[in-house]
C-alpha cells in the first residue's frame, strides 16, 4: 500500500498531540543550573493564523505566512508590521524563501511570485500551472521551484506528474523546467553544478506496507539534464540535502540514506530510531532529532554517528522541525519549549531556556534573537540573555 500525503502529514501531526499530552510529565533528567538561560520576550504578533513553517530572518526583517493569511512581514527590533502580501487566491503557508533582496512565494493560483522584501512590492509574477507548497531554492540567482499534484489542500491526482521550474531571481525569466517522475516533489539541493530533486511516484504494482515508491534525480543546474535517478521505497521525502560528494536524505520510513553525487550509488542507509521531521545540513554533516528525544550528529561519508545527545524533561519532548545551524552551534526548539543550543562539533549542551510556546515547527536565529511560531498564531521574538 502506498501512504498519501495525507497519511504523511496525519503521522506528524499525531507525534505532535502526543507530545502535547505528556507536557505536565515529570522530568526524566534535569538540567545543570549553570546550563540555564533567560529568554527575555521582546515582542509578541498575533495573526489568528496558526504557523506551520519556521521564519526566515532577512536584513533585519521577519517572514511568516499564518496559515490561511498573509504573507508577513515584521521588524525583528519591535514585530510592526512592515508590509502584508495578500493576493486574491491567496499563498500557501510553507511556500515561500527569500534572498536580501526579494521573497519568493506560491499562491494558490499556481504561480510563483517576488516580492520585494523592503517594500512588499510585487517585482515579478510567474505562471506555473502547477501548485509549490513547499519552500523554493535559491542559489547563485536562480529560483527552483519544486511542485506538486498531491497535498493537503489539493485533489488527488497521484498519476500526474509534478515539474521542476528553474528562474532568473532578478526578472522572472524562466531558463529551464522539466516533468518529472513524481507526483509530488520535496525543495531540492545543490552541489557544485548539480539540483538534486526527489519525491514520490505512483506505481500501483507496488504493495508497500511502510513507505512508498520515491526516487532522486540529479540533473544539471545549468539545463535541467538529467545525469542519473536513484529508486527506491522510503516513501514520502522530508527532507534532501547535498554537499561534496554526497547527497543524503530521509524519508517517511525515517531512515536516513546517502547517495554517490556522481553515480547515484548508494553509500549507506541509517535508522533514526524513530519518527524525524526534518533533517539540517552543514558542509558534511548532517544534524536530526527523533521522536524519541535523541539528537543525531551524521557524518555525510559513511554515515557514522558523531554524536548524540539526550534531550530531558520526558518522553515526546523531541526537536520541532529541523534543527537551526548557527555557526558553532545546533539550536532548536522542543515539543514542550525548550530552546536548547549544543556545541556543533561535540554536542555539548550551551544552554537551555524554558518559554511557554505551544509551536508545531522549529525556530529561527539571528545573532542573539530568537523568532518562533505557535499553533494559535503568534509570532514571538525573544532576545537570549547575556
């Protein structure tokens, strides 16, 4: 049997009320004192819209879409609002990206639009003809859009096949676009001259109890030529990221697999040892927090586990989306609110502070601001203490 989408995002969700009933849980560790943080609240937004995607922080400037609202954009010193993007059909919530010039996002007329991120001014519109609901890539001044026939909010349509659009960021000339093999495809990743993409495909020859038919592509960057596509059963991709020689994901199976950048040859695959939502890379390694609390460190190459750490405070208290890359460090959010910072080379805990924040996805990080989302749709930025 092959999950749907809907499968797919009805197992996040449930991770999540889990770890929501075991909030008042007593602690299975504590934290050291000389660990602890303040989180210092400098502003709250409230949008009546609940934030299913992280924030971006771009020139002092925070981005969020409230589900089923506006496109946001709000000063990272006070939370004003600088400018809304609302077009008539509307945007899809975990559809957008930006760059320090322009926000990329999908509307649900199936287009793409640019928008300027100092003054929320449409630059350029494009046409898809296809639905992105997943957040575009932006490199070297190209925009990648990765669509999709298949997600919530959609009709099914596993049997047709998705597009892979490629963009001039500056005016919104399309320079490539392809169909590819999949119904609905995850934001791609790049090294060196080649877009790694994948996703599901239907193949109802397949009875698949767990996972599902998926495959990676590597095509150029330059055109859009394919060079190789692997196959495989991990089902619905979450998350693709590729550096060196490897391109590594994970998938609704939660293993985590590497490829051979050049051949498309399998290295290794890996257990996560339980449901991961979202993986972060940084150069060759790879940074991931199960469902059961465990914080992975992955080295790309042969997939060793560099370190692990143990988050405390109970079962389900796991990391919400990926993880956030902050130079020398991993920081991220937990189901129950805990902001924690580790060492990125060592796993060391930092620090750790405690908020109230109810969220369904990670948070984001500009020097010692701290923005998050919650399920009722506030935004908050908190400012961590010296």
């Amino acid at each position: 049997m092959q999950p749907s989408l809907w499968i797919v995002f009805e197992r996040g969700f449930l991770f999540w009320l889990l770890g929501l009933l075991f909030l008042n849980a007593p602690a299975l560790a504590e934290i050291n004192p000389k660990h602890t943080r303040d989180l210092k609240l400098l502003w709250e937004y409230s949008s009546n819209g609940a934030i299913n995607q992280a924030p971006i922080i771009r020139r002092n400037i925070v981005l969020t879409a409230p589900s089923g609202l506006a496109l946001l954009a709000l000063n990272l010193e006070n939370g004003q609002v600088i400018w809304k993007f609302n077009p008539q059909a509307g945007i899809w919530d975990r559809a957008f990206a930006a760059d320090q010039k322009s926000v990329y996002a999908g509307t649900r007329n199936a287009e793409l639009s640019a928008i300027d991120l100092e003054s929320g001014k449409l630059r350029w519109n494009a046409k898809l003809g296809f639905q992105l609901q997943v957040r575009p890539l932006i490199h070297e001044g190209v925009v990648y859009a990765a669509t999709t026939q298949v997600r919530p909010g959609l009709p099914m349509r596993p049997e047709r096949k998705a597009r892979l659009f490629a963009f001039n960021a500056e005016d919104g000339t399309l320079l490539w676009s392809y169909e590819t093999l999949y119904y609905a495809l995850q934001t791609p990743s790049i090294s060196g001259d080649t877009i790694f993409v994948g996703g599901s495909y239907y193949d109802p020859e397949q009875d698949i109890d767990e996972g599902g038919p998926m495959a990676i592509q590597a095509r150029n960057v330059k055109d859009g030529v394919l060079k190789w596509t692997y196959f495989g059963v991990e089902g619905f991709i979450k998350t693709i990221y590729a550096a060196g020689n490897e391109v590594a994901f994970v998938g609704y199976q939660d293993f985590v697999t590497a490829l051979d950048t050049q051949s498309g040859k399998r290295l290794w695959r890996k257990d996560t040892g339980n449901w991961v939502p979202a993986l972060s890379g940084n150069k060759s390694m790879l940074y991931y927090g199960s469902a059961n609390t465990i914080v992975h460190a992955q080295r790309m190459g042969d997939g060793a586990r560099i370190w692990q750490y143990n988050i405390p405070w109970g079962s389900f208290n796991y990391i919400l989306g990926e993880p956030f890359v902050a130079v020398d460090k991993l920081v991220f959010l937990t189901q129950r609110g805990n902001v924690l910072a580790l060492k990125l080379e060592s796993g060391e805990l930092l620090w750790s502070a405690a908020t109230d924040i109810r969220s369904r996805t990670g948070l984001t990080l500009s020097g010692n601001t701290i923005v998050m989302g919650d399920d009722q749709g506030g935004i908050r930025a908190y400012q961590l203490a010296e």
